[in-house]
C-alpha cells in the first residue's frame, strides 16, 4: 500500500485528502478515525467493510461514506489494484486515526457483495449512493 500526502487546507479547515494505492490482496488493518471519511474509488476493484457488517466490492467511481469512530478496512481485491481519494477532517489537536487488529485472510476471502446502487437522474446518467 502506497500513501501520498495530497492537500491540506488551509487554517481554520481542518479538512484534508491523500490518495493511496493498494496492490492485489493489499488492506489496511481495522482502524477508525475520530471523523467522518469519504473514500472515492479512482481506479480498480477494492473490498470495504465495517465491523458487523458484509464485505461490500467496490469500483472506480464508487463512494464510501465512513461515520466518525466507525470501525472499517478496505484494499484491494484479491487479483486487482486499487486507487482511493480520501477526505476526512482532523480535530483541533490533530487526533489521527487509532489502529486495531489485522484482517485476517478467513475474513478477507469472504465473498463481497456489490456495493454500487444504480439510480436513474433527470439525465439517464447512473448515480451512485454510498455504499453503507
């Protein structure tokens, strides 16, 4: 997994974005940040899962909407890359994200579900919903 640093805004935001790639079967470990995230999917095919629920597939142009301090992972699938935008806001004292156990490959090789939900707009052009 690669993380590139990307933007930070400037003072009194505390919004920021980085953009990380996975390679085929990479993934985080569980974590949770104090924030909400957004992750947009730029390229490839990913797994994303927060704790309790099914492993959801995601593709390029997916959005996956984070709640603060909800426990999650997500990388690549097992035979393709995966590239991510990531916006999340930090706190006053810069609280980054807390760390949990490693996924293990039992829970990784469980079968996702597709997480894009199509909906037709005024423009016949999909829109995708978060997918939790």
């Amino acid at each position: 997994m690669w993380i590139d640093g990307d933007v930070d805004c400037p003072e009194p935001s505390r919004l920021r974005t980085l953009r990380a790639q996975f390679s085929p079967g990479a993934r985080t470990a569980w974590h949770r940040r104090p924030y909400a995230r957004i992750l947009t999917i730029l390229h490839g095919v990913g797994r994303v899962q927060r704790r309790g629920g099914p492993i959801h597939e995601v593709r390029a142009g997916d959005t996956v909407a984070v709640a603060a301090g909800e426990w999650h992972w997500h990388g690549a699938a097992p035979n393709a890359s995966l590239a991510v935008v990531e916006i999340h806001e930090t706190g006053p004292d810069d609280t980054g994200t807390e760390w949990g156990e490693h996924v293990t490959d039992a829970q990784y090789r469980l079968a996702p579900l597709t997480a894009m939900i199509r909906r037709p707009d005024a423009d016949r052009v999909p829109q995708r919903e978060a997918c939790w």
